[in-house]
C-alpha cells in the first residue's frame, strides 16, 4: 500500500458518519467488519485494538466539526433544544461535509438546508429558520470585507447613473419574527469557552437559555460591523428596499424607483425619506465609495 492509499483509506474512515451512540460504524460501506479492514493498516496495541485506536480519531474529528457548527448558532440550539440540535447538526453535515481546510464556511449552508428539514423544528420552524439566519449574518459581518466608505466630497459627485456598493459585511434580512432579540440575548450570556452541543458525555453542556417572548411580526434587520463589533439594526420598509437595490447593482435613480413605488408619500415627503435613508446609511459607512463616481 503506498502513502497515498493509506492517507485516503484513513481519511475516509475518519470521517464516516458516527453511529447515533457516536461511537465509530462497525460495518463499512462495503458491507464487511470494519474492524476486518481497520487491522489491515492500523496496529493494535497492548490496551487498544485497531478498531478502537482508530475510533479515537473518528470521534474527535465528528466532535470538532460538530462544535464548529454548534459555536455558530447558539440561539438556533435554544430555540430547538440540545438533542434536537445535535441530531439536526449531525444530519446536516451528513449532507453537507467539510470540503476545506477551513471551518470557517462549514455552517454557511445551514439556514437554508434547516429551512427544508421541518422535522427538526416542529412548531417553530420559521422561527429557528429565522433565528439560524441572523446568526449566519452575524459570522458573515464579524469578519466580511470593509471597502473604503463614501465620503461627503465623493458623495457630491453621485448622480442618478451612479451604481453604489454596499459593504461586503452588511447583510440584510427579512424575518418572521423579531428573532434578533433572543440572538443578542443568547449570545450576550454565553461563557467564553461555552460547547453548545452534547454530543459527547465527555463534553461539557450550558443550561438551556430562557428566550425573550416572541410574535410572529416581519421585520427588516441589517446585521453588520461598526468598529470591529457586530451590531443589528432594524430597518424600515423604504430602507430596506432601497438598500437591496443598492445591494443588487441597481442605480441610484432605479433604486429611488424601486423604493418608492406604489408609495402614498406627498412628492416632499419622499425626498425627504430618501434624504434620510442615504444619510443614515452614509453615516454608519453602509455605503461603498464608488470606483469611478459618474
């Protein structure tokens, strides 16, 4: 066997799926004792077998993947309970597995593979689907690029053709439910070395967090970074329009448009409105300076 056939049959056997007890798959894929294949390349030793020196490294590999997911979305495990996260979060890396050196973008695909797995959430599906996407939004603006803001002197220059960019780590959502609260709740009173998920008795688990009371009420956030802190914000309808257009590479003057129509505004009231909106966006430095102003 060369290296490179043992560094992929041991990979391969790391990572399969662990078994719901989260011990290591006594059967391979293949249908034959995995033991039987384990002892072809791994050695036993004088307290473990070839199997069990090999579960070590199964185990600790669907451990840490398992917290790398379950460190990002605290809240989505408060709202659904811990068992149920840990059998949601095994089923979506079951589906969705680590393909990077990184873990960073592990639980990127969470929110919308949890949107169409209802059977993890129960009655509060839209609310957790809610709840993993603020979260998810809260990782993209901790560490999203900062283009160089507009400034007052390029903002003169700004006409109706100008395409305006929006920085990379604001990131805009309508919700169902005001879900940013118990995000901030949960994440506020979280220990600094907390391990969300149990899916080992060797592990340590945080109590469950009470959650502020919630309705259902759409509402528009903007998740995004002000001196190096992450922040939300609520928005308007008309800010929230305006600010996807901007987001979706439409004009200055499409994106006026599209923000005020089938508004019942007076003509002075919309200008204002519109005023308003760039000034706050400007302000919290929302707005990219453009390339080349028109």
């Amino acid at each position: 066997m060369s290296l490179l056939d043992l560094q992929r049959r041991m990979a391969e056997d790391v990572t399969r799926p662990l078994t719901p007890d989260f011990s290591m798959q006594p059967v391979g894929d293949d249908g034959r004792p995995a033991a039987a294949k384990i002892s072809g390349y791994i050695k036993p030793n004088a307290v473990l077998t070839s199997f069990e020196r090999l579960e070590i490294y199964n185990r600790q590999y669907w451990f840490r993947v398992i917290d790398a997911v379950s460190e990002d979305y605290p809240a989505l495990s408060a709202i659904v309970g811990p068992k149920r996260f840990d059998a949601l979060v095994c089923a979506y890396l079951a589906e969705n597995p680590s393909t990077s050196f990184t873990l960073r973008n592990l639980g990127k695909n969470l929110p919308a593979w949890l949107d169409l797995h209802p059977e993890f959430t129960g009655r509060r599906h839209d609310l957790a689907v809610d709840a993993a996407r603020v979260e998810w939004a809260c990782v993209e603006a901790f560490d999203g690029a900062a283009l160089p803001p507009l400034t007052a002197s390029a903002a003169l220059l700004v006409s109706p053709a100008t395409v305006l960019a929006l920085q990379p780590h604001l990131q805009l959502l309508r919700l169902h439910y005001p879900v940013d609260d118990a995000v901030i709740a949960v994440h506020r009173n979280l220990p600094e070395a907390d391990i969300v998920s149990n899916a080992s008795t060797l592990r340590k688990t945080s109590a469950r967090p009470r959650l502020p009371a919630m309705r259902r009420s759409d509402i528009c956030l903007a998740v995004h970074r002000y001196d190096d802190s992450v922040y939300h914000s609520r928005l308007t309808a008309e800010q929230f329009r305006l600010l996807c257009a901007l987001r979706d590479g439409d004009t200055v003057q499409a994106a006026i448009e599209r923000t005020l129509a089938g508004s019942r505004l007076a003509p002075e009231e919309q200008a204002a409105t519109i005023q308003e909106i760039f000034a706050h966006a400007a302000g919290l430095g929302w707005i990219a300076a453009p390339a080349r102003p028109s």
